[in-house]
C-alpha cells in the first residue's frame, strides 16, 4: 500500500495514523521548565532527540496548543527564559511522566501534582527532578516553526545546549553509563511505551577495516 499523508493516513485496512507506529522507539524527552514568573511546568515529549555533541545538544517539538489557548507552557516558558531542564524517564518513573502528559491549567506545577521532589539545577533555573538519575541542563540555542494544519496552533522545534549533566554515578559501570541500570523507557506508537532492557554491540565498519589494515601492514 501507499499511504499519501496529504490525502488520508488512514486507509483501510488501518484504523489509526501509522506514521508513529513506524518512527520507534523514541526517546522522551522529560522537559522542565519555568515561567519568567517562576511558575513549573514538567511535561512529557516524545518527540525528542539529540542533536549533536561538541558542543552537545537536544531538541523537543512542541506541538499544538494549550487547552486554555496559546502556546503549550515547555515553549512560552522556554521563549521567555531560554533555559530548560531534560530528566530522563525511567521505568520506575513511568507512572509519573505519563501523569504530567495531563492537560492542566497552567498554574498547576506538575512536578508537585505527581509526588515529585524539585531538586536546584546547578547552571539553570528550572528545577530537576530529584528522583530521576540523570539530567541534561539546557540553554535554549533557537526555535525553528514546523509546518502545521491547525493555523491556530504551532509546531515548534526547541533547540538547547547542554551545558550541565547531572548524573547518578550508580549508572557507571566499567567507565561507561550501564543502560540496563538506567532501563530508559521509550515511545512507541498508540498508547504504547518499551523500556530498554538489553542490548548487543557491533563494531563499526571502519574501525574493523582499520584493525585488518594493520594485521596486513
């Protein structure tokens, strides 16, 4: 089959978009951020990647709306005080960050309406979240606007800098963060989440060309 976003992403046999379904896992980014007032707001985005490393950077997409009109809080936010927090998800925080996904007013902190603990960041000023064991703390570089149907809404790409990492030194294992300590919990399409586990290693092919190249010299 041939699916034409413009026409219907949904075409029999299929009840639901695949386009999600089929961009997976993805990472979520767990966005804190803070008003120029000093209002929180922590909200979940899949949508989330890194960017690059030297200097390392991240992206959210802040898509739609908020219910009570205007731009979601993780951009006004970010639009009035260029900072943000990034906690990682885990999977024993997974009940929380689905809960802060809730569509809330925006005087409601999130982080306090789900039992978690703010923690100071050490370069930014929105907070962290204590409980999660590793953070990236940002400084917006841009935004770029993404093409959107809804002429009232937007769809905004959030550019940061990571200039602080605070992690748990628990993760570390031989020099290198242990991932089956940190169990990441991912996005996957519909209402479905993974959580990595396990993983396998393979060499890359360069660094294999080089080691023969040398065996041969």
């Amino acid at each position: 089959m041939f699916i034409d976003p413009a026409d219907n992403l949904r075409p029999a046999p299929l009840k639901f978009s695949p386009f999600k379904a089929l961009v997976v896992p993805r990472p979520i980014g767990w966005i804190t951020s803070q008003s120029a007032e000093g209002v929180l707001n922590l909200a979940p985005f899949s949508y989330f990647n890194a960017c690059c490393d030297a200097p390392p950077c991240v992206m959210y997409c802040v898509n739609g709306k908020h219910a009570d009109g205007g731009v979601k809080d993780s951009l006004a936010n970010v639009e009035e005080t260029g900072e943000f927090v990034c906690n990682l998800a885990t999977w024993e925080l997974r009940v929380q960050m689905n809960e802060t996904s809730a569509h809330v007013p925006r005087s409601v902190d999130e982080m306090r309406e789900v039992g978690l603990t703010a923690a100071p960041s050490l370069k930014v000023k929105p907070p962290r979240v204590a409980e999660s064991p590793a953070h990236f703390e940002c400084k917006l570089v841009r935004t770029v606007e993404l093409p959107c149907t809804d002429a009232s809404a937007r769809h905004t790409m959030v550019i940061g800098e990571v200039i602080g990492i605070p992690l748990d030194e628990k993760l570390i294992v031989d020099g290198r963060v242990d991932v089956t300590k940190l169990k990441p919990v991912a996005r996957l399409g519909y209402l479905d989440f993974a959580v990595v586990e396990d993983f396998f290693t393979m060499e890359r092919p360069d660094d294999a060309y080089a080691e023969m190249k040398r065996k041969t010299a």
